[in-house]
C-alpha cells in the first residue's frame, strides 16, 4: 500500500457542512454545525460511525434542540461528541443532557483545519454553557501510513467560580447486517471488550447502569481478564472501573475493529462510581419516553471517561484518547501500542519446529518480522513476514525451524508511532 500523505478539504458530508482529514487509509469528517461531531471515520471502504438517516443533513434552532428537555426531543446525530461527566438531573454538579442545545448539538466554530502532509489536524470550539461553566475544544489529528486518530478534548472555566468536571467522550458504532431480503437487523458478531479491573469495586467487574441486572448481553471472558458485550439488540449499559487503559469494538461479520486507548490514572477520581470506561446498547426497550424497541437503530458505544478534574475561573483541563481502526476478527483480547489482538500468539513445540498461530490487526504500514529471543533477552535471529497495513488482518499459522538458543519469540513491526514496537510474544519452552 502507497504511503499517501495527509490532506485537509472543506466539503460537504451528508448535506451538512464538514472538514475533512485524509491520508489514504482513513477518511475523518468533522461536523461543527452539530455539536462538534466527528460523523464518519472510515478505514478504506469501511464507515465504522453510526449516523441516523432520519437526520441527515438537518439543523434545528437551539429551541429546537431543546424541545420539552426529554430524551424524545434529543436528535441523536450519531458519530462521536464529547460531554461532561457526571450525567444526571439530582443538582448543578451533574451535567442535565441529552439533550442539550449549547454543548451536545450547538453550532461549534471551525477553529483550525491545516495539514503539511505528514500530519494533518482540525478543531472545533463550543460555544461557552453558562450551566455548566464548560467551553470544549475538541482537535482530531492524523497522521501520514497510519489509521491513528489523535483526540486532544479540552473544558475551559468561563465562569467566576470554580467548577468540577469530567471529560467524557461518546462514540457510536454501526452494529447492524443485511439480511437476505435486503433489510437490515442487529449483528451479534458485534463486541465490545474492555479489561475488568481484578480488584473492582463492582461485584461482577461491571456496574449496570441501565436495563436488567441479568441482560445476556453483558458477559465475562475469565481467560483473558475481560468484559464482553455482545450486541444482542437489548438496551443497556454498564461501567467498569477497569485500569487497562483501552476499549474495543469488533465488528466480527465485516472484520474490523476500532479501539481507544487512554491513560488511566491510579489515584484520580472517576466519575459514575469509579468508571473509566461505559459502553451503551440501543435496542428493543425504552427510556424515559423513548422506546428504542420502534425504531430501526442498531448500535453499540464504547464512552471513554477522564478523571474528575476541579478548573478554576479561566483555566482549562485536557484528557487525550487515541483511536486505532484495522481488519481484525472476532472480539478484541488486547490492545497495544503497536495493534490488536483477536487470538493471541500461540507457540506449539516439537522436534526443533514449533507452529506460531495468532490474528491481529496493525495500526500503521509497516514491516512484520518475528525475533526470537535467548535467555538474555537478545535477539538471536530475525525473520521478516513482509509487508503490513491496517487493511489487512494478520493471520499467522507458520511451522518454523527454532533458532539455536531462542526461548521465546517475538511478533513485531518496523514501523509504529508508539514507543513499543511489539505486537505480541511468547515463551517456547
């Protein structure tokens, strides 16, 4: 795959206005009209945002928007959008929204869209809330050989006093197939996965947050450590106060997955009891005086939550996510910096051969090579794989000769834009 520089372009998306960044491999269309809204963010012919077609191209006055303050009234656009945490109608330090005309659906301004062909960048500012004290800033960054996205969200104090807030970051994610007669139902090949925290607060390592306590949906891989929601088209959500640091989406049929990764903090106060991260299904059911079960959505949202933060008047505060999006199968077990993994490297040895196996999915364009590595810890010998892209998963089944004095092995690339160049790794003893 070509190596294509980033490029920035004003066009239009859907019959809205939009900014868009491009570098060959993703295409991001930013929204400012609607509340800042990224609305699509595709991995070559892959669109991985929910957008609802009954709302395509509209704009409403902030009375509109406002309607009679029921969820009903929401217009619920789709894409990803950033909120203040904690949510709630008890009093003035939880956020009254959805909806919200100023910072969920306000007409953001275009504050910056540039680009140099290494890297391209745009930023949309909120209006000032007057309930809330918050004004986001919300810049989305690419880069060139890679399906990155680089969220840097910012709240700023505009009142005189202080105020105390979480950043909180909401993504919805196409969860639906085409049948055979052409319509489309909910896929439950679609998962979200996020590390369970070994020492939660929650008695299961989840807290249900909406629906029942017994949704078959919300689900405990106890291999791997993880909680596993499968898309089963019942309405829900749950928290998990997990420390991993990553949430990810599998969208099994088609084989893709999207991730973000954050940095968990271990002495922050999180809000919704403790949860860094949320992940929310629409489906047959109801909510306030909306009932989901009428409607043709199928979605899935993995919500990424920073710490609790006290702003003073004027100040600001920042909380930075990193998107990642690849051809992957099946649920996501890992994330690092490097890609994901759906199975993990698996080393079967016998006679002075062993049989490596594993699917992952590569964030950049690169070069694959396994390196095995002695007792040392020194490489001893390295063999390239070729070629990598986020286009194409990695499935490995190699029967291989094991290097004199190699104990483990090593998956890695040659190239990645974070520090750790290894994908995965395992013991052949």
């Amino acid at each position: 795959m070509d190596n294509i520089s980033c490029s920035t372009r004003t066009a239009a998306f859907r019959g809205w206005s939009a900014a868009y960044l491009e570098n060959g491999l993703i295409r991001l269309a930013a929204v400012p009209d609607i509340g800042g809204r990224i609305m699509a963010y595709d991995l070559g012919p892959y669109a991985y945002l929910f957008v609802d077609p009954d709302l395509e191209g509209k704009l409403f006055t902030p009375e509109e928007n406002q309607g009679d303050g029921s969820l009903a009234a929401w217009k619920n656009y789709g894409g990803d959008k950033t909120w203040p945490a904690p949510q709630g109608w008890d009093n003035d330090q939880q956020w009254h929204g959805p909806p919200d005309p100023v910072l969920d659906t306000g007409r953001y301004k275009l504050d910056t869209l540039e680009g140099n062909g290494e890297e391209a960048l745009v930023r949309m500012v909120s209006p000032a809330d007057v309930k809330t004290g918050v004004q986001i800033s919300r810049q989305f960054t690419i880069r060139q050989g890679s399906s990155r996205v680089y969220l840097d969200l910012t709240f700023t104090n505009t009142l005189d006093k202080p105020i105390r807030w979480s950043i909180w970051d909401v993504v919805q994610l196409r969860a639906e197939q085409r049948t055979p007669s052409g319509k489309t139902a909910f896929d439950p090949h679609c998962f979200v996965t996020a590390p369970l925290n070994l020492n939660s607060r929650f008695p299961d390592g989840f807290k249900v947050m909406f629906g029942d306590d017994d949704n078959p949906q919300w689900q405990i891989d106890e291999q791997n450590g993880l909680f596993k929601g499968q898309y089963l088209w019942e309405i829900g959500k749950v928290g998990l106060d997990s420390p991993g640091g990553w949430i990810a989406f599998s969208q099994g049929t088609a084989g893709y997955a999207f991730t973000e990764r954050f940095n968990y903090e271990e002495s922050a106060e999180y809000p919704d009891d403790g949860a860094t991260v949320e992940c929310w299904t629409v489906g047959a059911g109801q909510v306030a005086n909306l009932d989901y079960s009428a409607t043709e959505i199928y979605l899935m949202e993995t919500e990424v939550l920073g710490p609790m933060r006290t702003i003073a008047p004027g100040d600001s505060t920042s909380f930075t996510i990193e998107w990642g999006a690849c051809r992957c199968p099946g649920p996501v077990v890992e994330v690092n910096e490097v890609g994901c993994v759906a199975e993990r490297l698996q080393a079967g040895v016998g006679d002075g051969y062993v049989r490596l196996t594993g699917k992952f999915g590569l964030f950049d364009i690169g070069q694959l090579s396994l390196s095995w590595i002695n007792e040392d810890g020194q490489s001893v010998n390295q063999q390239s794989l070729g070629k990598v892209d986020p286009l194409t998963a990695v499935l490995l089944d190699r029967v291989l000769p094991v290097p004199k004095g190699a104990k483990s092995v090593r998956l890695q690339t040659s190239s990645t834009l974070g520090q750790n160049p290894v994908l995965a790794q395992t013991s052949l003893e």
